[in-house]
C-alpha cells in the first residue's frame, strides 16, 4: 500500500457492546471498498480482523486488530475492538489513539452496558464520535428505540440517515443532508438509488429539520441566520456538520446492516467528507510540547498494541504523532531508555503484513521483534526525548492458580506467560511465596479460560486450573512459657541443645523482622554466645512452615531467657531443633489463631443497587466504610475479606446487570472467626494427608 499525505488519512475505532456486529461491519466496509474480494463473515470464520483461532472458535474478538482500505483516495484505518466485558479494555489504547470512535448500537432493545462503559471512559475517547444502529434487518429490532439509547448517552446523537422499512423489510437508507435514497436490492445484492418513499415525507422533514436546528446551534453565526428564518444553504450546512462533529457537538447516528452492506458505502462516502483527518484534530500533547501532524517533523509515535505470534514474533502497532516512522533506522524508545534497530516497517492487514517505506504523521503501522518495546512506550528519533503519557489499565479482578501438569511445562510456563502478558496488559501473574502458588490474574473468568487455551495452543504448556489459596496467617493472642531439650545419641557424634523460651503477642509499637521479634536475655552463658543465632535461625524457619495449618506465622514476640549447653554434644542443628519446637509447642498453648487478608474495595454502581450491594456485602462479612458520588453512579468504599471476593467479578456483574465494576487492593489482616479457622485448619490437614 503507498503512503498517503496526512490529511487523506482517516482512524477510526469501532466499538461497542459484543455481540453487536463490529467485526461484521469492519468486514463490509473492506467489502464495499475492495478492501476484500467477497463479503467475509464471523459465522464462516474468515473476517480479516477476527483471525485468532479462540476469536474463529468463539465467534467474538477477544483482542483489538487493525486493517485499512482505500475510499475516494483516502486511507481508512480501521481498528476492530472486542466488546465483551473480560476484554473490554483492550479497546480502550485503540480509542485514545485514533481520531474517530464509531460506536455500535445492536439495533434490538437488549442491555448494551459495555457500551456505557466505553463512553464513560472520558478522556481516552476521541472527540468525533459516530453512531452505528446495526443489525436492523433482523426481527426485534427498532431503529427508534436505539436513537433513545444512543441519546440516553448524549442529546448529541443525530440522525443524518433514516431506515427504509424495518425489521426484515429493511431494505435501505434515506440521506438527509442530500435527502437521497439508497435501496438494497436483494435479487442483485447490491444497493442502487432510488426515489425516497413519499410516505417518509414527514418523518425525513422533521428528521431534516432536527438536524438542522443542530448544525445551527453548533455555529453562532448560522444559528443567527436560522432563527431571523432564513435558510441554510447546502454548503453551509456540510461546513457546519463538519466542524459540529469535529468539536464533539453533533455525534451523527446511522441506521447500517452489516450483513446486507446496506449503509456501507453512505458511511465511506460519510468518513471521506465529513470526519476528521489526523491533521484535523488538536496536537498531541506530550509533556509541555504539542506534537504537530506533520511528516518531516520529529518523528513522536506510541505503541498502543502488542501482538505476539510464536512463529513470526512480536509485533508493536503504534500511532505517529509527528514526522515519518521510516525502515533501517536507529529508534529511541523514549520510555524504556532503550534503542532499537529497526529494518523494516509495516503495514497490517490483520495478521498479514505489508512492508512500507514509512509512516507518515496520523498513520499507523507496526514494526516486528523489537525486544525493549512494551504496549504504552513512546518511540522516536534518535534524538527524542519527549515522552507521551502511558496508557494506563485497569487492575485484574479474578485470580486463578496455575499449576504446570509436568516437568516440561513447569519450565515453559513463566515465559509463555510473559509472551501473553505482552500481548495483553491486563493478564498478569506472580508467584505467590506465601502459598508457592503460580497466581494468574484476568478481568474475568472467559479471560483466564481464553489464557488456558493459549498456553496450550500457542506454547504447549498444559496447565491446571484452580482457585488460589488465601493467604492466611498464623499468630497468637496467649503468652506461653515452654523449655524444650534436645538430646540425640546414636552412635558416635550425639546431639545436645535446650532453650526455655516466652512466647507472647508482639506488642503494639514494637518493631520486627519478618513478623518477630527476638530477644537474648540469656545470661551466665548458659547457652554459649555462638548458638544464639542458631535458637533465632530454627524458630524462624518453623514460623515460616507454618504450625497449626501450614500458614507463616507473623507478630510475634519470643524471649530466650535460658536453657542448657553440652560441651562436645552441642552443636548448631541441636539448637536450631531445639527452637523450633520449642515454637512449635508454645504456639499451640497461647491460643493460636488464623488471620486472614482484608481488602480495601473500591465498588462502582448505579444508584438503583446500592441496596442489594450493601446487603451482599453484609452477608460476605464486609463493613461498609464510606459512600461517595462519581458521576451518575455511586461508589461504595468497605473492607471485606479477601476469601469472599475471590469470585466478586462474575457476582457483581450479575447483580448490576454488568454496569457494576469494582477495584481492591490489600488493607490488613484481622483475626478469622473461629468456625471458619477450624473449617480452613482441617481442609489443611485433610491435603496434607
């Protein structure tokens, strides 16, 4: 593909709730505009954008991709974004990095909350913005009840088509600037113009005539002119739209059926002349400077995407905000401190690649195995240092245990999740050390289910999948005074240590080291100066074993206030055992207890169910701490157990009908009901059989 000037560039974002035809219509505008040679679709498993076998399999994207056609001369990126609410946040890098977001609408009065979460997402949103009301051909549907829906969003949204017919009889589409007919036509499969039908006279004048009032509004001097009732002449009015949607005060709403190609080619045409080039919109903003749009400026980009391929590697798609991203070059990665060598730079057309002689500001392209480069880096010439914010994503909200099923996988498993990790900012894992479990962390249960099959597919790493041990604690709230003796003689060397220790809460105030305080307060050498450290070695090594359920031990205060040595017998192992059990048995006298992790939750939600929110959290032992307003929904601040949020995700999103969303982090740990403790204790004892 050649390079185009700047201002014949168009990005745009299409986005939305799943299930609503995004693929479907990024697949018929490549279609109308001989991007592809035949209408591919997601029922056959062919669309350009939809490539990846979980995506073919699945029917849905999972992971945002990019491909581009050619209109009238103009280049259109398009960016296909998934619209499911475990993979929702990929597509919010591609709608702060693009000029356009056209939001998809599924035409059927069904619950398109992700939706609102996209057009709650605030700054990363572009300022031009269009509505899509797809799926009108089919039964159920109502273009009026999705103009409410879209309007419920912003009074903004209007019209600038109108459907001919509904439901199966939608056939076509009336222009309301050009007040034109476009009518599918179903023995040729293909759309031609026709007369508008007399009986939408009314509608499409009232429908003209809203429209209207609104390009008015958007310019003091026409709406001066409108409202002294003269009229607004072609020409202005198409100036007016243009500059109303590039400043965000028209959002222009159009009646499309993917499957049929009816509104395709009225939205290329739309694209072309009326939303904005990249040399349209306001410079990017990088610390104090603004990134002009121009090609022989410094060349500025971000990387807003990572896809990894284990046989082609690493692709990094990025965005140039200035100057020309050119081949066999030096590149500075401004944010790792890094620079790459880069050869050759792309051209993607889903998972096909085309080489390019660079990339000119406003236009977006890929470059292959650059090792230092993450998603969100900002990359320049050699002697850049601006730095363009990083994208920035929302924390994991399920977590899920993996655990390798053999040796091979076990050593392939770190960094085939490190490759899935690139790809995908929102997949994180750790390693527990206070279970020594492998924690694998998505935004929901599809996510970690979707994260198992590539491991297998991608890397042949076969894992098991279970829920995370918590994390408990062990701690006393009891003193206990115990002497414990070791003595050994088996032939040859024998064994000789014995401690008395006091065992207590450590007090408030009171500093220690991984959870305990030691003190010497042996005098008269009764246990020699060289073993002291060997008493304090044992009881630390038992606390983190654990003692009644296997848990580390933490706030504790030890005393060792006496105990005896042997001359030849006594050795460093002898005094190590000696503390150690000398732990072990006053544990058990100072009234063990468990202590279990407490979470700090942040929970987000329309106001019409705080009450069921507040009731749930009651019953999964939490305490409300606060309630604030964000917006038009509530925000619920309280602490809760981190046992009972382990599965919050999938229970929040069915109790908000998917409008609830939730953040935590840990807070503290507090003592753990006694019935539960006995639950936890003998579940502990029963693996350990």
């Amino acid at each position: 593909m050649s390079q185009f000037e700047s201002s014949m560039i168009r990005n745009i974002a299409v986005a939305g709730h799943g299930d609503t035809g995004k693929t479907s219509i990024v697949s018929s505008l490549l279609f109308t505009s001989g991007g592809t040679k035949r209408h591919l679709k997601v029922d056959e498993g062919n669309t350009v954008t939809d490539f990846d076998e979980d995506e073919i399999n699945r029917r849905i994207t999972i992971s945002t991709s990019i491909c581009s056609t050619q209109w009238k001369k103009h280049k259109i990126n398009l960016l296909d974004t998934p619209g499911y609410s475990d993979f929702i946040c990929d597509a919010y890098p591609a709608l702060a990095s693009v000029d356009i977001a056209a939001f998809v609408i599924g035409g059927g009065s069904g619950d398109e909350f992700n939706l609102e979460r996209l057009w709650d997402s605030g700054g990363t949103l572009p300022k031009a913005r269009i509505f899509l009301i797809n799926k009108l051909d089919k039964e159920n549907t109502s273009f009026e009840t999705s103009l409410k829906n879209a309007q419920n969003l912003s009074p903004r949204a209007i019209p600038v088509a109108l459907p001919i017919g509904k439901e199966l009889e939608f056939k076509g589409i009336v222009d309301i600037m050009d007040n034109r007919a476009l009518h599918f036509d179903s023995a040729t499969g293909k759309l031609k113009h026709t007369d508008v039908p007399a009986d939408m006279a009314d509608q499409i004048e009232e429908a003209r005539m809203a429209l209207i009032e609104a390009i008015a509004e958007a310019d003091d001097s026409l709406l001066e002119k409108y409202l002294e009732g003269e009229a607004l002449s072609p020409e202005e009015m198409k100036s007016a739209l243009k500059i109303a949607i590039l400043n965000g005060q028209i959002y222009p709403v159009i009646p499309f059926s993917a499957n049929n190609n009816i509104g395709t080619a009225f939205l290329l045409d739309f694209i072309v002349d009326y939303l904005p080039s990249p040399t349209d919109v306001p410079a990017k903003k990088a610390a104090d400077m603004e990134l002009v749009c121009k090609p022989d400026g410094m060349m500025v980009a971000q990387v807003f995407k990572t896809i990894v391929d284990p046989f082609s590697g690493k692709f990094s798609i990025f965005r140039v905000y200035s100057g020309t991203f050119k081949p066999d070059q030096q590149i500075n990665n401004v944010t790792q401190d890094e620079t790459e060598k880069v050869t050759s730079v792309y051209y993607l057309q889903g998972k096909s690649q085309e080489q390019t002689p660079g990339v000119v500001a406003g236009d977006i392209g890929a470059i292959v195995k650059a090792k230092s480069v993450k998603t969100g880096d900002t990359l320049g010439s050699s002697d850049c240092k601006v730095k363009i914010k990083p994208l920035i994503y929302p924390s994991p909200l399920i977590s899920y245990a993996f655990t390798p099923q053999s040796k091979p996988d076990e050593e392939k498993i770190s960094s085939a999740l490190t490759r899935l990790a690139e790809e995908d900012p929102t997949l994180r894992y750790d390693r527990n050390m206070e279970t020594n479990e492998l924690v694998v962390s998505g935004m929901g249960q599809l996510h970690i289910d979707v994260t198992q099959d590539r491991l297998k597919r991608k890397f042949g790493v076969h894992a098991i999948v279970s829920r995370p041990r918590i994390p408990y604690k062990e701690t006393v709230k009891g003193t206990a005074d115990v002497r414990y003796r070791h003595k050994k003689q088996s032939g040859g060397a024998g064994q000789f240590g014995e401690v008395a220790i006091r065992l207590m809460p450590l007090p408030a105030g009171e500093e220690s080291i991984d959870g305990l305080r030691f003190v010497d307060m042996v005098v008269g050498g009764v246990i020699p100066n060289t073993y002291i450290p060997s008493v304090e070695k044992g009881i630390r090594s038992t606390m983190i074993q654990g003692i009644i359920a296997g848990y580390r031990v933490k706030d504790i205060k030890v005393e060792l206030y006496d105990g005896k040595s042997h001359p030849v017998d006594s050795k460093d192992i002898a005094f190590q055992i000696a503390g150690a059990q000398a732990l072990k048995q006053a544990f058990q006298q100072a009234k063990p207890i468990l202590l279990e992790p407490i979470m700090k939750a942040r929970i987000t939600v329309p106001e019409t169910n705080m009450g069921d929110i507040i009731g749930d959290l009651n019953s999964k032992r939490g305490r409300v701490m606060g309630m604030e307003s964000e917006g038009k929904k509530q925000v619920i601040i309280a602490q809760v157990p981190l046992s009972e949020m382990q599965m919050y995700e999938p229970e929040l999103r069915s109790m908000t009908g998917g409008r609830g969303s939730f953040t935590m982090a840990f807070e503290t740990y507090e003592e753990l009901p006694s019935n539960l403790a006995d639950q936890v204790v003998a579940q502990m004892k029963k693996h350990a059989e």
